[in-house]
C-alpha cells in the first residue's frame, strides 16, 4: 500500500451556534467511562474521560484525547505513559471523584490501585486495564491526543460503566 497524505485546511473558528449544536449531538452519544492515569507516586494522577478508542490492533496501540487546560495533559506528557482504566457500572463514584480533582482531595483512597509496568496507576476490578507507553502526540483544537503503545492489558468480569446525556448510566441486555 503506498502512503498517502491528506491535507485539509484548518477550519476558520466554528459560531458559537454550531459548537452547541456539536455538543448536544455528541450528548446523545453513549460512551464508556475510563480513568486516564499517569505518573508514579506523590507525581501520580489521573481524570475520567470517555474519549479514548483503539487507534491500531496489530499492533496495539490506543488514543485518549485530553483538555489542553486539564493539569493531566501535562501530567502525561511529563511521564510519557498512561494507563486506561476502563471502569463497571459500580465504579460510578470513582468516575466522579476523577471529575472533580479540584474538589475531592483523595480520589486515589476510592478503589484498589497497583503500580503498572509503566508506572502508571492501575484500578482493580476494571473490565478492562490498558497500559500505554506514547509514541505521538498531536494538537487538536483545545484538547491534545496522546497516541500510546499498549504493552500491557488485563480484564475482570463486571459490567460497563456508560455516560450519556450528562448521565451515568447502566449496559442492558437488548
Ligand atoms: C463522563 C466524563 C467524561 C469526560 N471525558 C473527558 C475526556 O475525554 N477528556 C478530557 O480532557 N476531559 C474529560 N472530562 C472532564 C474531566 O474529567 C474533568 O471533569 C475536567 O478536566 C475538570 O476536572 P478538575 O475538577 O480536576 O479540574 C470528562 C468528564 C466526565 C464527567
């Protein structure tokens, strides 16, 4: 396959108009919640996001996207590995302690966490732990997007923890 480069100018800035109407479409999308973390011991850090997704299966690698003005973007960078970890429906408290930095002094004291081979926190009981070193990263509006290599997963049994429409919410059965 030859490479090929696509290039599209940047857009002049979006009214103000369309960025709600942009917000309220991407509320009626369901998502699964994380707790990006970073860092190791008293450096150590992390939020709760929803966007992350697999970037590259073979070989693994992973994109979480963070607010350029959250202090994780620089927590991140500094440490230059990340872990995800993707939270259960009984896990909601913690999603909202990771939301909260500035106002809950202890998110670290909710759950059980590990050191990852990256250094990296890591949440017992997580459906699924991806631990990521980075290979890229790339400005994009006001978030920046870290591109990790995974070298490291786990998975436990339990139920995804979803976020819609300023929500938590439960994964049903159809
Ligand atoms: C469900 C949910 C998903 C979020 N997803 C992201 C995300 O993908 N990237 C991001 O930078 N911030 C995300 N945020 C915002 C951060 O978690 C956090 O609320 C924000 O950075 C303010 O945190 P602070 O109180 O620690 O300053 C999300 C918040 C919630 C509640």
């Amino acid at each position: 396959m030859t490479d090929t480069t696509i290039s599209i100018a940047a857009p002049s800035p979006a009214s103000q108009r369309f960025v709600d109407e942009y917000k309220t479409a991407m509320r009626h999308v369901a998502s699964q919640v994380a707790i990006v973390t970073y860092g190791r011991g008293e450096d150590r850090g992390g939020i709760t996001c929803t966007a992350i997704c697999s970037a590259s299966t073979e070989p693994p690698a992973l994109v979480v996207c963070i607010n350029r003005s959250s202090p994780a973007r620089d927590g991140i960078a500094r440490a230059g590995a990340f872990a995800v970890n993707h939270l259960t429906d009984e896990q909601s408290e913690i999603a909202r302690a990771f939301s909260q930095s500035s106002q809950v002094a202890a998110p670290f004291d909710l759950g059980q966490w590990s050191t990852g081979s990256e250094g990296a926190p890591i949440l017992a009981q997580a459906t699924a732990n991806f631990e990521c070193r980075i290979d890229q990263c790339i400005e994009i509006g006001g978030h920046t997007m870290f591109i990790g290599w995974v070298v490291a997963v786990q998975t436990a049994p339990g139920s995804t923890l979803l976020y819609r429409d300023g929500f938590f919410r439960r994964l049903a059965q159809e």
